[in-house]
DNA sequence: TATGAATGAGGGTTCATTCAT
DNA sequence: AATGAATGAACCCTCATTCAT
C-alpha cells in the first residue's frame, strides 16, 4: 500500500546510499555515524529508516550493489562461447575500471567490504558469493584450456583461479593505499605474466 | 625504583596485547569494546591504562608488532647476495608460514589493518611501510634479474614487485574469508606462474 | 523547518539551565555529575546535549546568565545624569536583590564562578568582565565626586571603587555561609559608612 | 608504636601539604589528581595514605592551617588592651600580608576554601570558625567604640564588624583574579573609609 | 510520507584508594 | 615505613534508533 511510486522508493534508497557511500569511503563503516549520512544525504534520521531497517541495512544494501555489478561484469564477459576470448573479457573487465578513478569510492567501499565479512555474517555472505562466482567461472574457463594442453597439468585449476582472483584483489588494496600507482603498467605486467604461462 | 622487573612490565604489555589480538580477530577493532579486552586479559579497566593510552594505541602497538615482523623476515630473506636466492627465500619467507594455522589471528587483524589504515593515519603509516619495504626490496631483485635478461624487459620492475605482493595479501584475503583453502596448491600454482615468467 | 519553536528550544535550554543551577548550587560544580543534572532536569542524558556542548558549556551558559543580569542592572543604574543619583541607584540595585531569597541558588553560584574563574580560563573572562565593568563605572563615577570635592582628593578613586565592589562581593560570602545573617542591618552600616565618607 | 619520630611524621606531613597547596592553588581543588600531588611531592600514593585519610583530609588539613594562622594574627593584635590599638593592629595584620606576594597560594586556597565551604562541610566549620572568630572580636571592639560614642548609635556593632570582614575578604577576591592591583591604595583608601567612619 | 527532538544503553577513560611486597 | 601496580566505580559523552507530530 505505497503512497509513492517505485521510482521514488528506490530514487531515495539511491539517495541514501550514495551519501553513504561519500561517507563510507571516508570514514569507514564505523566512524561514519547516521548522523553523517543524514547530514550528507540532505535527508532526515526519519526518513532513512523509512527506507532502510537500519544502518547495518544500508552496509548490506551497498555489499549487493557492488556485488551485483560484479554479477554483470562476469555474465557479461562469459557470454562468448571461446574460452579464450572469455578469459581475455573477464580480465578485461576486471581490470580496466581500475584505471577509472571515478570508482574510488567503490574501491575503498569493497575493501572495508572485505573486513567487515569478517566480523559481520550477512556482509560475509555477499562478499563470499561475489569471490565464490567468479572463481568458479574461471576455474571452469581454465580447466577447459588445461584440458586443451594451454596449462601445465599437475597444477589445481582452482588454485590458478585464486591466484588470477588474487592479483585483482590484491593490486585494488594498493590501489586504495596510494591512488598515484600506475594502473597500466601493473595491467601490462600482470597481463605479460599470466599469458606468459598460459602459452608455456 | 620500579617495584616489578622489565620482564614484568612487558610480560603485562603482552598480555593486553594478546587478549586484544583475540578480541579484534574476532570482532574487530570498532566492535570490540574495552571491556571486551578487559574480560578477555582478566585484568582491570584501570589496568590497561597503565600500559596503554588507549584503544588507539593497542592497535598500534598491535600494527608494530605485525609490521617488525615482516621486517625480520625481509630482512632474512634479504642476508643472501645471490639475486635468485634471495628472491627464493623472499617468497618462501611469506608464503610459508600461510600454511601455519597458528597464525590465523595474525592473519585477520593483519586485514583489519589494510582497512583500518584507509581512515587512520597512525595505522595508515605503518601499513604504508609494511608494504612499502618489501616493494623496494622486490623491485630491486627484479631489476637485477632483468639486467641479467631473465624477464622480458619494457615491464616496469616496480610493477612485477606490485605483481608478486598482490599474490600475496590476494591470497590472504582468501584464506581469511575460508581457512579451508588448500594453501599448498596455492602457493604452488603461485610459484609456478612466477618461475614460468622469470625464465621465459 | 524546525518541528518546534524557537521559544521551545529556548525554554528547554532554561529547563536545562535551571536543573544545573539548581545542582551546582548544592554541590559545587565538579561534584556535580552530568547524571545529577540528568535526574534533576528530568530529561536524557542526550537531550542534554542537544542543547549543550557539554558540562564546561552549561557553567559557562550559567556564567554568561549571571553576567548579563549584571550589566542590566548597572545599565539601568548610570542612566541617570546625576552623579549623586547615579552612585545611590548602582549601590541600590545590587544592595537590594541581597535580602531576596529567591536568589539564594544565584548567590552560591556566583561565588563559584569566582573560584572556577581561578583554574577555568572561560569562566575567568566572564567573571572578570563582570568586575571589571562595574569598578569602570565605579570609578568614572567616584571621580567625578571627587573632582567636586566630595571626597578626599589623594585617594585613587580606583581604589575607592574597588573598596565598595568589596563591600558587595565580601558580603555576599558572608551571605551563603549563613542565609541568616541581616542583610538590611548590614545595608544600613555600608551605607552609612559610604556616606559619611563622602561627605567627609 | 610509630617507628620514627614525630618530628619526622610531622615534616612529611608538611611536606605533602606544601606539595598540595601547590597543586590545588593551581588547579583547583577538584581538578587536581592525587597523582598531581604524589608528583609534585616526590612521594608514592601509598606514602601520602601513611599521613592523611584521603584527598579530603589533606584539604581539611589545609584549612586547619589557614585558619590557625589567622588565629595567631587575631590572638596576637587582640592582646593590647586598648581598643583604638588593638583595633588597628588587627587590621594591620591582616591587611598587611596582602601586599607580601609570597603569601600568592595561600590567597588562592583561601578563596577555594570559601566555596569549598559550600558543598563540603568539614571545610564549612573550618571556614566558618575562621570568620566567626574574628567577628566576635571585632563586634566586640566596635562596641566599645560605640559606647564611647566614636560610631554613631542605631547601627548594629556586628553588621559594621561585618563590613570590615568585607572590606577584607572582598579584595581578597579582586587580588586573586588580578595580582597586579595595587594593594597600598587600596589600603589606604580602605582605612581612610573607615577612620574617617570612626571619628565621624 | 516526513520530521527531528528525544531516548538511554553503552562507549572510552580517569582516578581515589588499596594492598602485596 | 614505603612502594606502585592494580582496582573498579563512576565519570562525561555519543549515537543508533524511535515516535509524537
């Protein structure tokens, strides 16, 4: 029995978030206080919790935002039915908004994501299934090019995927510590170094 | 004049710090309350005190502790002149002890201040310089190697350095998130990708 | 876009205000706890400071409420021409609200401020200002009587100002050590002895 | 059973109050730690709790002293038989200290003494006797006075005791908030007041 | 739907005092 | 007699959340 539309319901949840995501990335989770947000979406302690059960609510709305855009980006890239180009579109995808600042926020927001999964249950389960599906979709993609001869056999397709996982991640956290690192050339590197080892 | 030895003194320090180090693993830094470590060391509130300025200054002291830590190892791994031998034991220093399940608390207070250190300048230097070292350390290896034409060269040095640290703190987010990693396959998928690269 | 009225803040602030004094008065300022204030106001403990920076700001609200009942008086007093007039109505407005008991609270107060003023920078500049006004007055005053010839010249009329702001401030003590000390018989004697000696 | 002598109780005592005038004429009695005054006293915690019950003791302490030496001062102006002397050694011997910087802490407690009074009611005996007593005297000497006929009848001996007391006690205050009035003119002025009351 | 004043549990910290040594 | 590490109640204050309007 909404008054309102949708679009207005989700216009606000949207305005919502996005204030509390300016301040989330500043502050943290838990140095940001509702106040903050309220101060910062122009919006009253009321009418946030009209639209949201909590605060804890907006951290999980914000985990499933970042979660389902990392859905499309794999759907996306797994599309083309050649492993080899899906392999190409899935590091492509991953990698080149990294050289896009516009998603600072997002970055400092995913990593204060990936520690608070560790203390928070229903922050883990998000950022579980966002790690938990692509690693499956490339383990899948590199042990079809396993099968193909492309890889060493002996070696745990599972394992390659976390370590592909491993080299997203891992350069976004020095990506939050320091803007000024140069993206491309870690780009060229990591790439130069994976299809080294996948032609050897 | 001091009543107590050194020993005790320090014996005292680390004892606070070891209930917080269970405590924060646990919940975290902002979730656990002084009482919290109060409970968890036996001690008193007042107690604390004696030997901390405060919650930010345990998990400085925390922070510092991790961080001399890697020193020692760098340092160690860093003793031998040869370059391969040296970028050997480098790798075998950090990756090693991941298969330790003694060190799980490390591990996630470890995370817990790659994000704390986002919104906390203390932690933030100290982070800064724990990763900073071995980056310096790494790429100084890795130029060498490169003089001697054993990595292609027209890839920043400094790059395949951010490279080699992403498959570490990448995969200790992993392992934080799921204990149950085969650790083993990991590091040797790892050590594979790397060894492919430096000689082809 | 404020839910109440200007006048409702203001009276919540007077509510405030009116517990604090109410407590100071029988405690003293730092024996009085924020809770003390808490249950006599009747409100939360976070209602307080809604209208409050915190304790040091509502001693200072007290102080600033004091200080400008002060300057009322002394404004009323010297707008009369009449220097003669002038000096009885200033002696006048501050002899008399001595024998109201209604502002018994008021009076413990006051002379807190005075040693608060001692240790509290901000409270010292109120009560300084609310000296150092009167005894300019005082003392513009006193020299134009004197200047007349209605008092001994070679006496600083500083001093003599100085002298009647003790006459006041001095008895004032007496007053909050024993409310039953008679106030009209010691009106009486101060201001015989302030006239005698004018007309000397 | 004391061990040592009383001499030696009797010199730590002394030496722990001295380091808690210090204190306390700085800071305020209730600003100031018993940590302050272990440091400034060079003693330990347990060391002070030897010599006096607890904070409050010490400053009862303190009291008692101040007003032993006003005692002296009233005993020894007192013992000239002849009014006109005694009166005016007892207001020499009060007044004249206030020119002696030295006697700059002692000034400070006493006025703390006099709120302390209000709230704390060991300090309120001690303080009350110390105005009671020289009341009484000088009440007593203004009597005489005024049977002889040198103060005109109808005003009441104690109110015009009281106006001394104020005269006293009054510019105390005005010191304290300002070391750099000029005291001599302020004696002067003040005596000439009341001389001139005196033979009026 | 929207407001924002109000709540009150709980936060980090201090400090007068004690007692084993 | 003297120490000083330890205690723990109490301090001031914050902030996620609610509800009367």
């Amino acid at each position: 029995m909404p008054k309102v539309s949708n679009e207005h319901q989700e216009a606000r949840r949207a305005q919502i978030i996005e204030a509390a995501i300016q301040c989330f990335s500043k502050k943290g989770f838990h140095q940001t206080s509702m106040q903050d947000i309220v101060l910062e979406s122009g919006l009253s302690p009321g009418a946030i919790y009209l639209y949201f059960k909590g605060k804890e609510d907006i951290i999980r709305a914000i985990a499933d935002k970042q979660h389902s855009k990392e859905r499309d980006l794999i759907a996306k890239a797994c599309s083309s039915s050649d492993v080899k180009i899906a392999l190409g579109q899935l590091v492509k995808s991953f990698f080149e908004p990294l050289s896009d600042s516009e998603v600072f926020e997002s970055r400092r927001i995913g990593v204060q994501l990936w520690t608070e999964a560790l203390s928070n249950p229903i922050v883990y389960e998000v950022v579980r299934s966002g790690i938990d599906e692509p690693l499956r979709e490339l383990t899948k993609l590199i042990s079809e090019f396993q099968e193909q001869g492309s890889i060493q056999a002996g070696l745990a397709p599972d394992a390659i995927a976390r370590v592909m996982v491993a080299l997203y991640q891992g350069f976004i956290l020095q990506l939050v510590w320091d803007e000024q690192v140069n993206v491309g050339e870690y780009v060229t590197a990591a790439e130069a170094i994976i299809s080294t080892f996948f032609q050897a």
